[in-house]
C-alpha cells in the first residue's frame, strides 16, 4: 500500500521563505531526529516548512491530516480481508517508521487522545513502534522523524495536547512573517507586484489586530495569496477581498461591516 | 409643562415608546423651538403626530434641527418646513426614516478604529443636550471618540459615510498627531489654521497607508465648501479642499499661498513643526488680512472633522470637556422603590458574596472587583398556597448527541478498524463450501452520547413581570415553565442541568438564586422553589454570567453551556448607558468562552433584541417574539449545541 516511497519525495523546491532561524534550528532538530512540534496560526506557513525542509534533507514526507473519526489504526495499519486469508498492511505512521521518512501529523488535536498515544513510544529514546496486532515490534529507520502541527488558537477542553504528548516535542513557534517577508512571498506565490502585496498585508495586519475582538483569527498569509491570486486574475480587488477575507472571516453582521470599511480603506 | 405646550402628551410619549433620553432631548428641543420661533412651534405641534407616526424621538430631533439650519435667517420659510409645506421637509424626512441610527452603527465603528488606528478606541454617541443652529462635531481623545447624535441629512444623506470619515480621520490622529501640545500664548485664530492644516497633513498620511480614505474624506470637504466666501471658516474651507483635491481652482491668494507652502514640505509629512510653521505663516497673514474670527461660532467646517481639542492642553482653563463622567454612583437610587421588595430580600438568606469585575467599553478597562455576586438561599416556598398552581409540563424529548466510544463495538460491519474473528471464520468457511460468504467482517467502535452540563440562567428582574399578551401568564412564568421542561428533558437524557437565576440592584448587590443544582433532580421541593421566584430590580448580566462561570468550571463534562434567557436589554440603575452593560455581558461571554464554555442566550423580545445577537453572537442567540414558544425555542437550541 505504501510501498513505492518515491512519490513521497518532493521533487521541485517548495517555496519557503524564512522568517528567522527556523531552517537551521530544523536541521539541527533533524540531525539528533528529535521529534518536532510546529505551532502557529492557521495559514501561516506550517507546513509549507515542512515540506520545503524534507525537500531540503532529501527526505519523504507522508502526512497525515488528523481528524476526529481517526484511530489508531488508521495509523499503524490493519489487517485486512484477501482471497487467501488476511494481511496486514502498513498505515502511513509504520510506513514512515519502516522507511525512513518524515511523518507528519497535521492539525494533532483534531484527532483524540486516545489516537495519540501511539506516538508515545516513538518519540522518547526507544523509537520503536509496537504494532500489538500483528505482535511486532517495528524499530524506527535511521531517518525516520515524527513531526506534528497544531494551532494554539482555538483550544477548547476536549481539544488539547495532553502533557504527557507535548512534553515528547521541541516545539517551533511560527507567526505570520514581518511585513516586508510576508510581502515578498505573497507577491512570489501569487505573482503580484510587491507593491500590491505589500498593500494586502498592511490590511492583514489591521485585521489581526481585531483577534479575539470579534474575529477568531485574522487574515493568514494563506488568505492573503488567494486575494491577491484573484485579483491577478482580473477580480476587482475589493471584490476580491470580500470573498476572501470579509466573508472568509466572519459571519457577524458588524464585524463585516468593520472589515469592509478596512478593505475600502486600503484601495484608492 | 413644555409637554402639554407642544401637543406631545404623556400618552403619545408612552404609544410611540420613545425612550426617556430621547424623549428629553425631543422636549428640550421643542421648547427651543418655541423660544426661538413660536409660530414654528405651532406649526409643529399639529403635524405632531403624524411626524411621530414616521419617525422615532431622536430621528425627529434630528429632523427639527435640520429645519433650524436649512433657515436659520427665514422665519417664513422655516414655517412652511414645520408646517411640512416646504419639499426640503419631506426629503429630510424621508432620509431621517431611512438612517440607521448612531448607536447601530458604534460597534462596527469600534472595530474599525481599532483596525485603522491599531489601536483600542471607545466610540460613545455625544448625547443631543445642546439643541443648537451651531452643529456638533466629534471630540477625540487618547481613549475615546466621541460622535455627534446630531448628524443629520444635512451633513449627509448617508450617516454611515459619516460616521466612517470621522473614524478615518480619528485614526489619522491618534496615529500622527502629536496629542495635547500646549496652546500657550497663541490666538484663537492661530489654534483653528493650525489644527486644520495639521488636519490636512494627518489625513496626507493616512491616505498615503491607506489610499481608500481619499474617497471617504473629499465628499465631505466638497460639500463643506463656501468657494466664494471671505470668512474664517470659508476660507478654511476652501483651503481645506485645496489641500486634498489637486484639481480644484481656486481663486484667492491665501488659499493658492497655503497650498503652494503644503506642496513645499509633502515629501516630508512627519515633519510636524515644518507644517506648525507654515501654519503660523497662513494664520499671520489671515490676521493682515483683517478677517474675523469668532471662536464662539466657529466650528470645523467640514462635519467629519473632530473639534481638534485632542491637539491643545489650555494654561488655566479647562479643556473643553471630553471625557464625561461615565459611571454614576447612585447610592439613593434605590430609595424610592418599594420597601416590601426589599423586605422580602432582606428574609432571603445570604449564603456568599464574591466579587467579579465588570468591562468598561469606554475605557477600554476590565474594573477589578466591580460587582458584588450574592448568592442568596433560592426564596423558600414558606407559603405554598400562595404559589401558582403547577402548570402541567410539557413532555419534550431531547435528540441523542453522540460521539466514537472505545466501550461499545459494532460487531459484522461492512467497514471498520479492524477484523471481527468470528465473522471472519464464518466468512472463509461459507468460502470454502462454496457458499456466497457475508461480507461485513469488521468491528469498529460504537458511538456514546457526549455529557453536557447545562447551565440555565433565568434573567428574574422586574420587566420580567410583565404580562404576555393573550396568555395572562407573566414572562417570568414563561420562563419558569421553560426551565422546568428543559430540565426534565435534559436530565432524562442523561445531561447535568442546573437551573440559576439573577436580578441586579445596582453593582453592589447582584442577587443570584440557585434555584436547581448539578445533582439534583427536579422534585417538587425544587419545582417549588422555582415556581416561588419573584420579579424584581434589575439585568446586570455581565455578573451573572461570570458567576455562572466560575460554578460551571466546576463541572467535568465534555460540553458546558450556559443558557441565558432574559426579557430584555441588560440594565441597572447606576448605569444610565445602554451599550454600557451590553458590552461587559459581551466580554464575560467571550472569557467563558476561553475556559471553555459556550453561552447562549434566548431573547424574549419583541423588538429585534440586537444585543443579545451582540452579547453571545448569532450563531447561539435566539430571538423568541412569541414567549409561548420559548420551550421549543429552548430545544432547538439544544440541538444546535449538541451539532457543534
């Protein structure tokens, strides 16, 4: 099922752009194989990072974007019915743990705890991975690395990393980049002007100052490359705007009106 | 009395529900008129009350000041305005039926401030207390905007526009201007030509970041514009709008010299003292010219523009006032109500009493330790036979919210984690027989019902007394009749349910009933002692809901939620803003949020109970017109949190 790793491998560079230190620290990170966590915002920028470093390292990359319906299995892998009996096969966790790629758990607080748990034993010195169906115990490639990403922001009390979880990870936090960065990689990914993108993030910055005011969280440099994607394509870029961010954001009537007075304000 | 004078009687006042602020300033503004102009006053009073049918108090106001400024000068054609004989009457009308009203509009403002500025402004309606031919304008200072309930359609046949320029050049202030510089010893004149071309340079900036402001501002300046005119404020004007609008001709010397001198230092914007200069340049050279200036008729002339009293500090006067007292203490307030509410409270037994503290909007300010919470024995049925007989409950069943459990598996499925054995062996033998084999041989895990703890939070002040229509039972019984229903439901279906009630006398006393606890089921001791609430005093919901808090932390269940069903906007007596308790019931809904909760809340209003929408959000409010609906209202809601 997993067997041909290849198209895991990331052929083309990703575009990253750093924003600090976060490559080299990453390196480091991948060097000792410590298991990561990538904390930050929603769109900004997780787990581009994250494939532009297994680019980087020459690493596949399987990910995992977690849910509430998965299990363990959905992990480690199953048994399942043949013609002649039944076999196991792989889940995307052991595929990664038998050939040495990195692992990454997208959004880990959607799945439950109880999911979780099975990475205990592969992030603390052991790196192993007992698989108690099959009475195996997989021990962790030389290259494997477990990475995971979650998004602080909106934590609820059945939604939370359990200590005993995030005490196993270096934790990297990521914010949306400094102005004249984020700038300069919208105007990269959505081939736009600097001049345009640098107008689009000043009117992402007015917007995440309104975090917790009304908005769950502001206009993420994700939001921002399909803005300025649509207006390169010809949308009017208030139009544009109020698909992509306004409407995007909210759904209160005077938070939409305050939105749109800041879009109104950014273009002349 | 000014009322009977005028045709406005306690009767129409009370029809047409205008409330008591409006009402005054509408009263204030008549006796004006009939100082001013009796025959107008007259002429008034008949069309009355076909204007209160099409208009409401604050509207009409507005409408009655347009009148005095469209003529100021011509008293026949300011009684064919009152007489609505004049077109401009009716088009003043129609526009004042069709704009929104400032307090509407002040919590998009707020955040579009807060966008703009980056910073944390309080935006408050300046109250119409002088009823003046001078119109208003908005006073800022480093915490709030102030804007003038005096907008009319004079100034803008879109209020909203309006209200968005102030905000705009607000914000260039608050970002460029250097605040409170002290005025010294310069001239009145000096103080108008500075601040209006530091006006001028603040807006260059701003819409040099935000280029979309142009297009807020030039209207105003245009229709602001005196082009012929040789007084101060024409002359201001004019320069006013020779600073924003490139294009525009103007033929006086002063006008073409200041614009000439601001073209001299635009590359340089945030170089104030170059601007100071040339400012004291144009005002020199205005006072060569012998134009007059009379600071007390001179207001700003473009109607957006603050009064600029943010720039200056005054040496021995006082500044003109910006900040108002906001919060009246009022110890005797409650002097007056009856002594027999009191005396049954005072019975009540006090059990604790805590502290929470209580957002100010206006200051932008969490007030620590603001209100006292006092949780009172819930009032004892000690005459039983006094209490309404119990209503025959109706029987409503609540749907199942379920999620995955590990406990329960489903054994034989056509999908699922892993194999079940025994399936699996019936399969591979009916295979070998040659029979056709079953083919669901999986497990996977059945699904649980999440617990919730519900929190009801029954709003018991005195409003809630009143009448329903048609039903000859009180809202408080509706309310009571509800909790009594969703607690049957809930408990049957296996949540934790508690039912608390609320009723404020002023900050100091907060009262809070636990009528129902968590564990405890709905006998008829408990039954009683909910039928046995009376309704009393006040809506301090900020309070209430922190405290329903801090007791539903307690509680361990997967999904807390506290409901609030109230009749009305929040309000107390020492609180005589209306937003004012709306947003601190807000903030204590969004912290209960933060540890976890969801609050919703049910209105019990005909009108459109904005504020609860406002309070906890759309997505869990509730508006209830019809209060014999507000079972079903009640689970339906249920069903949208158990969905979420």
């Amino acid at each position: 099922m997993f067997s041909d790793l290849d198209s895991y491998r990331l052929t083309d560079e990703p575009f990253y752009r750093p924003a600090g230190t976060e490559v080299a620290f990453f390196e480091h990170a991948y060097a000792h194989r410590l298991p990561v966590i990538l904390k930050g915002p929603t769109g900004c920028g997780k787990t581009r990072f994250i494939e532009h470093m297994a680019w980087k390292l020459g690493c596949p990359l399987i990910t995992v974007a977690c849910n509430e319906d998965m299990t363990a299995s959905d992990l480690v892998g199953r048994y399942l019915l043949e013609a002649h009996g039944t076999t196991w096969h792989d889940g995307p966790l052991t595929t990664a743990v038998r050939s040495g790629a990195i692992c990454y758990l997208d959004e880990i607080v959607e799945a439950r705890q109880d999911t979780t748990v099975v990475i205990h034993p592969l992030t603390d010195g052991r790196r192993i991975l007992p698989l108690d169906k099959r009475g195996e115990v997989v021990r962790a490639h030389p290259d494997f690395q477990l990475v995971v990403s979650y998004n602080p922001g909106y934590q609820s009390r059945t939604k939370d990393l359990k200590p005993s979880t995030r005490q196993r990870f270096v934790a990297m936090h990521f914010e949306y980049p400094d102005e004249a960065v984020e700038a300069a990689i919208v105007a990269k990914e959505a081939s736009v002007p600097i001049e345009l993108a640098a107008q689009l993030v000043k009117l992402a910055h007015r917007t995440r100052a309104l975090k917790d005011r009304g908005l769950e969280e502001g206009v993420s440099t994700r939001m921002l490359i399909y803005t300025a994607t649509l207006i390169r394509a010809g949308v009017e870029p208030r139009e544009s705007c109020e698909a992509t961010m306004t409407q995007a954001l909210t759904d209160e009537p005077d938070v939409i009106r305050a939105l749109r007075g800041i879009v109104d304000a950014h273009f002349a | 009395m000014i009322i009977a004078d005028t045709g406005l009687t306690a009767d129409v006042i009370d029809e047409y529900r205008v409330s008591a602020e409006h009402e005054a300033a509408l009263r204030r503004a008549t006796e004006k008129l009939q100082e001013h102009d009796p025959a107008s006053a007259s002429a008034l009073h008949l069309n009355m009350q076909r204007l209160l049918d099409r208009l409401p108090a604050d509207a009409l106001v507005r409408w009655m000041l347009t009148g005095m400024r469209l003529y100021p000068n011509e008293p026949q054609k300011r009684l064919h305005y009152f007489g609505l004989q004049d077109e401009s009457a009716w088009l003043a009308l129609e526009n004042e039926a069709r704009a929104p009203s400032l307090a509407a509009s002040i919590p998009s403002l707020s955040l579009l401030i807060e966008g703009l500025s980056l910073r944390r402004i309080g935006i408050q309606a300046q109250p119409l207390d002088s009823i003046d031919v001078t119109p208003m304008r908005p006073i800022l200072s480093s915490m709030h905007l102030l804007l003038p309930s005096d907008y009319s359609s004079l100034d803008s046949p879109e209020p909203e526009l309006l209200f968005r320029a102030s905000v705009a050049h607000a914000a260039a202030h608050l970002m460029h201007s250097p605040a409170a510089q002290p005025a010294g010893t310069l001239k009145p004149m000096s103080l108008a030509v500075i601040s209006a071309v530091e006006d001028a340079r603040v807006e260059q900036l701003l819409m040099r970041d935000l280029p979309g402001t142009r297009a807020w501002f030039v209207p105003f300046l245009k229709t602001s514009l005196q082009p012929e005119g040789l007084s101060f404020a024409a002359l201001v004007s004019r320069m006013n709008y020779a600073l924003i609008d490139p294009a525009y001709q103007d033929d006086n010397y002063w006008v073409n010299k200041a614009r000439s001198l601001f073209d001299t230092l635009t590359t340089s914007l945030h170089d104030h003292a170059s601007f100071r200069e040339i400012a004291s340049v144009l005002a020199n050279d205005l006072g060569q010219m012998r134009v007059r200036f009379h600071p007390q008729q001179y207001v700003v002339p473009a109607p957006y523009r603050d009064d600029n009293s943010f720039l200056w500090t005054y040496p021995d006067t006082t500044t003109p006032q910006s900040i108002q007292e906001l919060q009246v203490e009022s110890s005797s307030a409650g002097a007056s109500r009856s002594d027999s509410i009191d005396e049954q409270v005072a019975t009540e037994q006090e059990i604790r009493r805590l502290r929470y503290p209580e957002w100010d909007y206006r200051l932008g300010l969490l007030r620590s330790d603001w209100c006292t919470v006092i949780e009172r024995r819930s009032p004892s049925p000690s005459a039983p036979h006094r209490l309404p007989a119990p209503i025959p409950l109706a029987r409503v069943k609540l749907p199942v919210t379920a999620s995955l459990t590990r406990n329960a598996r489903l054994r034989r499925q056509p999908e699922g984690e892993e194999l079940d054995l025994d399936a699996a062996i019936e399969h591979a033998i009916d295979r070998r027989r040659g029979h056709s084999p079953e083919h669901r041989v999986f497990t996977r895990p059945g699904t649980r019902q999440r617990s919730m703890s519900l929190l009801l939070l029954l709003d018991l002040s005195a409003s809630t007394g009143d009448i329903v229509p048609d039903a000859g039972r009180s809202i408080l019984d509706v309310e009571k009749e509800a909790a009594q229903v969703l607690v049957q439901a809930a408990s049957s279906a296996g949540h934790r349910i508690a039912a608390h009630g609320f009723s404020s006398d002023t900050r100091e006393c907060v009262n809070y009933y636990r009528l129902l606890d968590f564990d405890r089921t709905l006998d008829e001791v408990s039954s009683a002692s909910i039928r046995a609430c009376t309704a009393r005093y006040s809506t301090r919901m900020g309070a209430a809901i922190r405290h329903a808090t801090s007791l539903m932390s307690l509680e361990t269940s997967e999904r807390r939620v506290i409901i609030v069903i109230t009749d009305g906007t929040p309000s107390d007596i020492d609180v005589f803003d209306d937003a004012y308790l709306i947003h601190d019931a807000h903030v204590a809904a969004e912290d209960a949020r933060r540890a976890g909760m969801v609050t919703c809340g049910i209105a019990l209003d005909e009108g459109g109970a904005g504020y609860m929408r406002r309070i906890v959000g759309r997505e869990y409010c509730r508006i209830v017109s019809d209060p014999s609906t507000l079972p079903a209202q009640l689970v339906a809601l249920f069903v949208r949190i158990a969905a979420s």
